[in-house]
C-alpha cells in the first residue's frame, strides 16, 4: 500500500483526501516511481475543480514530480531500477507515493539536477522552453509582454528571457511582486492593480507594442493581450489562471492589427520521446550553468495538498512550490 491525494468529486480544495491506495503494477511500456518530489502546478486545480475532466473519478492529481525507478515494464528497456528521472507530462497521480506513467514520460534526471529542482521546474521550466524557444523564437532584442511575471513560470521566463537577450515587460499585482520579476531579471514592469497596462506598454516600446505576448492568465487578461501587441503580432494563450478564455470573435484579431493567436500546450510540444529528452537537456542544461536559479519558495507536505493548492490560487505563492511524500 502508498499513500495518494485523491478526489472523488469536483469542487474546491475540501474535496481532496489523504488516502491509501494500490499502485498497480506496470504495464509493458511503463514504469513505477518512487516520488521523491512533486510539483503544484495551476493546472491541477483545473482538473480538482473541473474545467478539465480527469479520465475517471475517483482521481489522483499531478502531472510532474521527480524520483527513482522502482520497477519496470517488461518491454521497457531505455529506463532500469534505480534510475533518477523526472516527468512533467501525465497521467494524472504524481500526488503520490508511487506513480505508475508510460515510460515514454519519462526523462533521464542528470545527477546536478536535484529530486526537488526537478519536480519544481519541469512543467514550469519545459513551458518556457516551448514558449521561447518553438512557438516564438526570440532572437534577443525583441520586447515582449509576460503576464504574472512574478508567478511560477513567470520567474522562470524572467530568467530564460534575459539569458537570451530579451527586454521582458511583466505584469504584476503588487508593488512586491513587481521587486520580485525585476530581481528575477525583467526589464520593466507594470502593476494591474493600478496601472494601465496597454498604455504603458504603448509607453515602454515608443507606440511599437509588442510582436509576441505571453498569456498564462485568461479571461481578464486576453483584451489588454490584444491591445499590447504590434500589427501582424502574436499572442500566445497558453494558461487559464482567470477563468478560461471564451466566446472569441475572430474579427477582433482584424481590427486589433491583422494579429496571430495559438493556445498552445506543454504536450503539443513535447510529443514524442525524443522531443521531451531535447527540451529537458536543454533545460537542465540552463540550470547547470546558472542561468536559470530553480527557487522552491514552498514545501508542503504531501498529506497538505490542499493547503498548497490554497495558497497557489489565492496568489499568496512565489517561486515554485513543491509537495514531499
């Protein structure tokens, strides 16, 4: 028997239970791991609450966490008992002991790289990596738009951003948070709280805007989105920390400046073995040579996820936050 977070009806954080379950054994292509670290991510609180439907309730939750083989499957031969790893991408269950997943999941966990730094930064880390590096490929120079800059992935694209010669604008809710992102390495910010966010990125870019706008916040951010980026420019709708974004006219885009949009997700990227092992190395390799600093500003215990999940939706998190068994 392990111990699991799980849920058997949607709701808000009450719903969640501390429980004893069952691994099962893996299947011929997976691989069991024992978790050492797991990562709290918005998007868990997506499926708890329902905006995303798990396969099947009772549910576990998580999708990214970090530890060592414990078992295989017969047909596995790339991963082998004891062996470090990470993943980011599913199933749904790393709010657990143990977690069954596909071994085509997994990534090779380089010894610098710890079980924490690894369950703190994939998900948040590989988003980054696709959002700089494949949907928009800055070049450096460029002047981009960052919302909640000063959040988990935020951080993480203040850092990215500056080590490839980026001028990063995010925007922020406090006066704090806004020392935070400039301390993480962004170029201006603005705070929505009591700014105008559309007319100071007019201000900081001389009336050019910006040709690529990254938005993990949703539904209040997608118009100011609109109004802040550069005729022909891109925006990129990859999150739904607001509320989902619905309800779009496409003539909207015309009138704003003939501009391009995408929701993009981590496993539209990262498809295939071979592309997830890329952008991980890629990855571990900015941390190894400190340009990106892994902050895990959060430990909770794996029995308090729903503390975490508190904590994470009432903005009262920085950095990242991780779950320990």
């Amino acid at each position: 028997m392990a111990k699991r977070i799980q849920f058997s009806s949607h709701g808000g954080p009450e719903v969640l239970e501390f429980t004893d379950y069952q691994p099962a054994a893996p299947g011929p292509k997976e691989v069991r791991v024992q978790n050492h670290a797991i990562g709290l991510n918005f998007i868990d609180t997506y499926f708890r609450s329902g905006l995303y439907q798990p396969p099947a309730l009772p549910s576990s939750l998580g999708t990214e966490g970090a530890g060592v083989v414990e078992a295989v499957g017969s047909e596995v031969s790339s991963f082998k008992v004891g062996d470090r790893v990470a993943y980011a991408t599913g199933p749904l269950g790393a709010y657990s002991e143990l977690h069954v997943l596909p071994a085509e999941r997994l990534v090779k966990l380089p010894d610098e790289i710890s079980f924490e730094q690894a369950a703190a930064v994939m998900l948040k880390g590989l988003t980054v990596q696709y959002l700089f590096r494949q949907t928009y490929q800055l070049q450096g120079g460029e002047t981009i738009l960052f919302h909640a800059a000063a959040g988990g992935v935020g951080s993480f694209a203040c850092q990215w951003a500056k080590a490839l010669g980026v001028n990063l604008i995010g925007t922020v809710s406090s006066a704090a948070k806004a020392e935070r992102a400039m301390q993480q390495g962004a170029w201006a910010t603005i705070d929505y709280s009591h700014e105008d966010v559309a007319k100071r990125v007019f201000e900081l870019t001389d009336g050019k805007k910006c040709p690529v706008v990254y938005d993990g916040v949703g539904k209040d951010t997608w118009e100011t989105s609109l109004d802040c980026t550069a005729p022909r420019g891109l925006v990129v709708s990859f999150g739904n920390a607001s509320g989902a974004v619905s309800g779009v006219n496409l003539g909207i885009l015309a009138q704003k400046g003939a501009l391009f949009v995408t929701r993009p997700t981590l496993m539209g990227y990262a498809d295939t073995p071979q592309r997830l092992q890329s952008m991980a190395d890629e990855l571990f390799a900015m941390i190894s040579s400190g340009k990106l600093n892994v902050e895990i500003s959060q430990r909770y215990a794996l029995a308090d996820a729903a503390k975490a999940q508190i904590a994470l939706s009432g903005r009262q998190t920085t950095g990242s936050t991780i779950l320990l068994p």
